[in-house]
C-alpha cells in the first residue's frame, strides 16, 4: 500500500498551502464526489484531508503507519498496533470517511471515560469536516440518546450500545427507540470486548418474585458441613463443583430430601451455587462490597461492573455468603453475546494492542483478519525472562527489593497484580517500609483517580500498583504529563485557592484576571472549564484569560517536564513489574505495553511463583520438581528461556481451553440467536407498520388450518369435545365442513367477522387508544419469549448429558431450540386470538 500511502502525503502537502475557504471547497467537493463514486474511490483525497485537518485543529498529523492502519481499518480488517503507536487518531480517517454515508458509524470504546475523551478531541477534526459527533452516556435520557445515535459518529460503550439494543428490542412504541439501522462499527481494544467478555451474554431481565431466601440460607449452611474432596470436588479449569456421590446423600439427609431433583422442589442448583459462592468466587478478586452491595469485577479490566449481575442464582449465593442486601431474582426478558451483536454490522473493524495471539478465533468466528503494523520508532524496550521462585514469600520479597531499588535510582516501576487484594497487599508492604506509591485497583476511591495516577506513573521516582492495563487509555509518559500537571494546577488555584510554591507577579496577575472575567460573565461556567481543560480552550465561549493563564503554567511545567523526562530516560525509562503471569499472554503484554512507547527506553520482567493459581492449575508438577532439583535456597531465583517457555505454554493451554469454551459458548448461542432476529424483524413490524388487523386475520386462519382443518380424523373421533372447542372459538360454527365450498364459505365468513371487528373499533377508538393493540401484540410476544428463554436456559444446562446416549448435545439443542420455537409462535397465536375475541374493543 506504499502507493497509496504516497500519494495520501502528497495530496495533504498540496493541501497545506490551501485557506480556510479553499478548504471548505475541497471538503464539499470530496464529499459529493463520494457520494457519485463510492468511498473506495476517494480515500486518497479524503484521507489527505483529514490529516491536513488534523493537523490544522489539533496540532497532530498521521504517521504512515497511521496512513496504513486507517486504510486497513477501513477494509473491515483489525490492526494491532503497539501502546503509544496512536490508534485513535488513526481511526479518524476510517471513521470519518464512512460517515460520508449519512448512515452512521459507532465507534465502541471500553469506557465512558475514554469515550468521552476521544469523542471531545477527535470531534475538533469531525466538526471541521463538517460532520456531527455524538456521545452516549449511562445517566442519558431517550431523547437525548435519540440525538446521539443521529449524528454522522457516535462514541459509546461496548455495554451501553448493546443494552440500547435490547431496550430497543423490547421497546412498546416508536418513542422509545434510540437506535437507527447498524451500518460500520470500529471497536478500541477489540480483543478486550470480542474475546475476553465474549462468554458473558448481556441481559435485559425482568423481576422474578419466585426468589426464596430461606432456601438459600438454608443451602449456605449444608454447604458449610460439606467437605471438600470427601462431599464435592472442585474442578479449578471450568470454574465449576460436583457432588460426589458421599456429598450427594450427605445433602440429601441434611435438607431431609429423597431427590435433590425434585421438580416441584428443586434443591440442586441452590447447593452448587452455595458451593461455587463459598469456594470458587472470591472477595476483593472477582467482586467486591460497595454500599452493601456485591459488585462485580472484571477479570480483564480491573474495573467494577455495577450494572451486572451473575446468573443462574449465582449472584443470590454470593449475597447470602457475604450476608448483604439480597437484590432479588430476575427472568431473562432479552439476551445476547457480544459474538453475536457485532455480527450484526454489515461492516466491522477493530484496533488493539495484543491480537496476533488470538487471530484464529476472530478468524473463525467473526471472519475479521488479524494485522500486525510495525511501529512508527524502533522498539527498544529489554523484555527479560521470568524469574521464578519457589514460593510466592520469596516472590514478594524480591519485589520489594527490585522496587526500593527502582524508586532509591529514580526509575519509575509499574507493577501489575492478579486481584484487589494482592494490589492492597503489597500497598501495605510499600507502606511498613517507606516506599511512596499509587494503587489503582477497582475499589472507587482509587477510580476515581484513574487518569491522575496512570498520568503521572512516568515521573522519577514514581511507584504505581495496578490491577490491570487494559482499556486505560492514557499513555505513561516518561517524566510525566505536562498537560494533566497544568490541569492540576489549575485546578488547585482557581478550584481549591491553594498557594502554588514560587508565585511571581505575572502568574498572580493572570489569576486575578481569570476569576474577574468568570466574576463578570457567568462563575458557575469557571468549574465546567477548568474540569474540561485542555478541551474546553477550542470551545468558543471560553474566555481569553484562561487560555492565557493555561499557556504560561504550560511553558513553566514544560521545562520541569523536559528535565524529568531526560532523568527517566538516563535511569533506564519504565520499569513493568508483573507479579505474575495471567491466564492469556494478551493481557501479560498489555502490561508490557506500558513501557517502550514510541521508542522509550524501557524495560519489563515478570516474577513468579510455583504457588501461583497458573503453575499450580496448567503448569503441573513438572516445573515445580525441576526448580526444586535446580536450587536449594528458596529465595533465589531461576531465570531461563526455557523456563519463560513452559510458562507461555501452560498460558497456551488455557487459551485454547478458553477458545474452545468461547466457541462452543458461540454455537449453541448462534441457534438462539437466529429465532432472536426471526422474533425481533417481526417485532419491528409490528412497532413500525399497521399490521395488527392483518396478523390478526393470519393467526385466524392458521388457527383454523391447523386446528380444524389438518385434523378432521381426530375431530370425528372427538367430535363433542372439539365442537365445543370450535363453537368457543368461532361463535355458533360446527365442526363439519366438508366440502370445499364450505371449508371456503367457513374462510369468507372469517374475512368478514374480521373486516366488521376492526370497522367497529376503528369508529370508536382514536389513534391514541389503537396503539393499545400493538401493545397488547407486543407484550404477548415479550411474555411467550421470556418463556422460551427460560426454557433454553435450563436444557442448555442439561443438555450436554445426552452425550453419555451417544447423541451429539449440539444436534439435540437445536431440536430442542426448534421445538421449543414452534411452541413460543403456537401459543402467541392462541393468545392474540383470544385477546382479540375477548377483547373487542382492543380491535
């Protein structure tokens, strides 16, 4: 694509020595030619001046391998491109250029923070190419969603889009839809959202009041007396418990049961939940307690989820283990996998950091190529060998040792942690032996600060634990942010009227201006302003004096910055701790990934220790016999390639075991996910069109054929039984049609009985009240669905037990799927018939 990207960089040199208003002219020239010719056949001309906009607005032009990956981007393809390479000012040239569709294009991003952030910087280029840019945010209104998905872009996150969906796919008038027809859809951090939430369905669920607690409390207790080993066995790879068959009878005498299996009085399901809350999920790793509530973490990011809830009973469990407020249970109302939604896109592509590794999997299930782009400088970063220890007191005590040795030389260290819990740990450590730090784990109160602690982790000296690196958006710089440094103390003079160390007179003097011109204007707008910076400086209404007292705080920080920036570098630059390694090298690289950006020196090393859940789960006991052979003294380490080897090996394993779940997840959800497109087109009709008199007339017929027509042997068999069923259907008909003529007279007189139903109440119902029949429509459709999904969610729990009957559990889930459909679409019908001749006035 050299070609290309020439003549790209060509066209934008041309286009340096344009004015503002030939540039308005190129824009609207460009644009009607894409419309006539198609997108393809103007990528060099717009891609050109974007950049030279870019350029223009926000002070940043396109590297090639931004030229590149833009082109790629826009081929629906995924580019890997390493932390600090740029992918969001790379995706301006896809995004941009699909907007001139007047279709839309989402751009999905793993947080509202980083949504936001993007959608006020990159918006500068948008709104200069004379394209509207939108934001959807959790606390949004209908209205104010509606005119977000209306724009030419949209930035949202992965949750909130798809959760819009559903709502929209359960929604009871045209009011309520936010959402226009998918057209292109560019996803940041594509691996994090497509492959690590991928097993999760996201639902939209109804209240359930059939929770009972005592039940719950009761099982709590029988899983406390239950032995582990003896009573149940735990099975660390899946996640998953088993009762033994000692565990199985121990429970049944405890609850004073015969059956565990009981259909009227179930006690299974609240067991093994009880068990997997107690021994699987764990405090401060995989939730915490926020406001009396169990909060979910998640694995991937480190972040809490707070609209979540496990399913299947699981987060009940956890609610009576950690004896919190029990939030009730709910029923399915509508699901789906993140798989199976972004298929929806006619065009999708994708950015991220770490994709190579599972390449195969975008392959084979959404069809999407995986490219790596080389990085704009020389990578020079020093990747060492794992150092392994025998066990993990050993490990803590060398991380100790390596930190105080990095923060003593003023080298800044990152150090990745498993959970919350090991993050406070070591913050505890740091704090018995003097180190000062910062922890960024998934509690609010270090959240809260995310940006400030990740802005400044590259300054000397700097030590900073951290969860996870996933999806954080801001980039370490080596001695730190300038730009956030002048925010912050702008924040503390205007804000919280602190002295700032070494005032001088040109600095106190812009102070007084800035708060006089708020004083004058409008005070309430000097908050908004500072909290935005540096955005709110290209907004209009902001007033000079605090563009100016920005400018100079700048120049000051700069200089500090330049001197702090070249210690880092002498000193060695990042130094990425990880204290051990994760389930998928992805995420093990994203922690990497921090240091080395854009061709800073850097290094990384990861500490680990026979003791940690891989080694001891994947690992075996291979490795742990071979350190104990190599090395009498706990607390040195080994370090060997072959080592790190069969460490990437055991992460392997895992990843393939994991791909495995995810596709099997992805087959039985691809089933269910066919009837949900079937169901929702139909929905969509009936929303949108004025169907209902005709889709009554269909039921009435179908009703007549199925019931009446394909079964006259049955119907002479039981002649009183189906004349009363008949004659309760169909007014004073009997049941022997005969003839032709008659079977035909019998439809005429349907036609008519449903031409006068829909006359008479179309005479008296206004247009207000006739919405009540789709309504009806709707919400038997809604009901019947839940159903059906409730249905599937217990066979898929069951299902794969028919592999011990020698039969294929995918084969018989689709059966099932089918039957359990054909049931859904019967009994939506009987019930819209009876609605209908019941309820007259309705019609």
């Amino acid at each position: 694509m050299k070609n290309l990207i020439n003549n790209i960089k060509l066209e934008s040199k041309t286009l340096a020595a344009y004015t503002e208003e030939e540039l308005d002219a190129k824009i609207e020239k460009t644009k009607k030619r894409g419309q006539k010719e198609g997108l393809d056949n103007i990528i060099v001309d717009w891609f050109a001046l974007v950049q030279e906009v870019s350029s223009r607005k926000i002070g940043l032009r396109h590297f090639d391998t931004q030229l590149l990956a833009g082109i790629l981007l826009h081929q629906g393809k995924i580019v890997e491109m390493k932390t600090g390479e740029g992918k969001t000012l790379a995706s301006t040239l896809p995004v941009s250029l699909n907007a001139l569709s007047n279709k839309g294009v989402h751009v999905v991003t793993v947080n509202e923070y980083l949504a936001e952030r993007d959608k006020n910087l990159m918006g500068k280029i948008y709104n200069r190419l004379g394209l509207t840019t939108g934001l959807v945010k959790n606390e949004q209104t209908n209205i104010e969603r509606q005119r977000n998905y209306g724009c030419d872009i949209t930035y949202v996150t992965n949750s909130e889009l798809v959760f819009d969906f559903l709502r929209d796919s359960s929604a009871y008038n045209l009011d309520e839809l936010v959402q226009r027809e998918f057209n292109f859809c560019i996803i940041d951090e594509i691996d994090s959202i497509l492959i690590d939430e991928a097993r999760t369905p996201l639902i939209l669920s109804v209240p359930n009041d059939d929770l009972n607690t005592n039940k719950l409390y009761l099982a709590k207790a029988v899983a406390k007396i239950l032995e582990k080993e003896l009573h149940f066995q735990i099975d660390e790879k899946r996640k998953d418990i088993n009762l033994t068959e000692l565990g199985y009878q121990e429970a049944k005498q405890r609850l004073g049961k015969k059956t565990l299996y009981d259909s009227d009085d179930p006690w299974i399901l609240e067991l093994l939940n009880a068990l997997k809350a107690e021994y699987i999920f764990k405090l401060n790793k995989d939730y915490i307690i926020l406001n009396n509530k169990i909060v979910i973490v998640d694995e991937f990011t480190g972040r809490v989820m707070e609209d979540r809830r496990w399913s299947m009973g699981i987060h009940e469990a956890v609610e009576i283990k950690e004896e919190v407020a029990v939030g009730g249970g709910t029923k399915t109302k509508s699901s789906i996998t993140y798989q199976n939604f972004f298929t929806l896109y006619p065009k999708l592509s994708g950015m991220t950091g770490t994709g190579k590794t599972t390449e195969k999997e975008f392959q084979d299930i959404y069809n999407l190529e995986v490219l790596v782009l080389p990085t704009a400088k020389p990578m020079v970063r020093s990747d060492e060998s794992d150092l392994v220890y025998q066990t993990e007191l050993s490990k803590w005590k060398a991380v100790l040792n390596q930190t105080q040795e990095c923060y003593e030389k003023r080298q800044p260290i990152l150090i990745g942690t498993s959970s919350v819990e090991k993050s406070e740990f070591l913050s505890d450590l740091f704090k018995v032996t003097n180190i000062p730090h910062e922890i960024l784990n998934a509690k609010p109160e270090n959240l809260l600060r995310e940006n400030e602690i990740i802005a400044q982790a590259g300054k000397p000296g700097a030590v900073t634990i951290a969860t996870n690196m996933a999806g954080r958006g801001t980039d370490i710089t080596l001695g730190g942010n300038p730009t956030f440094q002048t925010k912050q103390l702008l924040v503390d003079i205007l804000l919280n009227k602190k002295n700032i160390s070494e005032p001088d007179e040109k600095l106190k003097n812009l102070t007084e201006i800035t708060i006089k011109e708020y004083e004058e204007k409008n005070i309430t707008l000097l908050k908004e302003d500072v909290e935005n910076l540096p955005y709110s400086l290209d907004i209009e209404k902001t007033f000079k004096s605090l563009r100016a007292l920005y400018d100079f705080l700048y120049k000051k920080v700069v200089k500090t910055w330049e001197l702090e920036n070249k210690e880092v570098i002498d000193a060695g630059g990042l130094f990425v701790l990880g204290t051990e390694r994760s389930e998928t090298r992805r995420i093990d690289d994203q922690l990497r990934g921090r240091s080395g950006r854009q061709g800073d020196p850097g290094k990384s090393q990861f500490y680990v220790s026979l003791e940690d859940d891989l080694i001891k789960i994947f690992g075996g006991d291979g490795i742990k016999r071979w350190v104990d052979y190599l090395i009498d003294d706990k607390d040195t380490p080994l370090e060997s390639n072959i080592l790190t080897q069969s460490l990437e090996n055991a992460q392997k394993k895992v990843e393939l075991y994991n791909y495995e779940m995810r596709k099997n997840i992805f087959q039985y959800d691809d089933i269910l996910n066919n009837q949900r497109k079937q169901l929702f087109k139909s929905r969509n009709e009936i929303l949108r069109e004025d169907v209902c008199q005709e889709l009554f007339l269909r039921s009435s017929e179908i009703f007549f054929d199925e019931e009446i027509k394909n079964n006259q042997t049955i119907l002479e068999k039981q002649k009183v039984q189906y004349k009363h069923k008949t004659e309760k259907w169909f007014d004073s008909y009997s049941t022997h049609l005969k003839t032709e003529k008659e079977k035909n007279t019998f439809y005429n007189e349907i036609w008519i009985s449903n031409d006068l139903r829909f006359a008479e109440s179309n005479f008296y119902q206004t247009g207000f009240i006739k919405n009540t029949r789709s309504t009806i429509i709707l919400s038997i459709i809604d009901f019947y669905w839940t159903e059906h999904l409730e249905r599937m969610g217990y066979i898929r729990e069951t299902i794969n037990w028919r592999s011990y009957g020698q039969q294929n559990p995918l084969i018989e889930y689709n059966n099932e799927a089918f039957n359990s459909f054909k049931l859904m679409f019967e009994e939506i019908q009987r019930c819209m018939l009876y609605y209908s001749l019941n309820n007259a006035i309705n019609y």
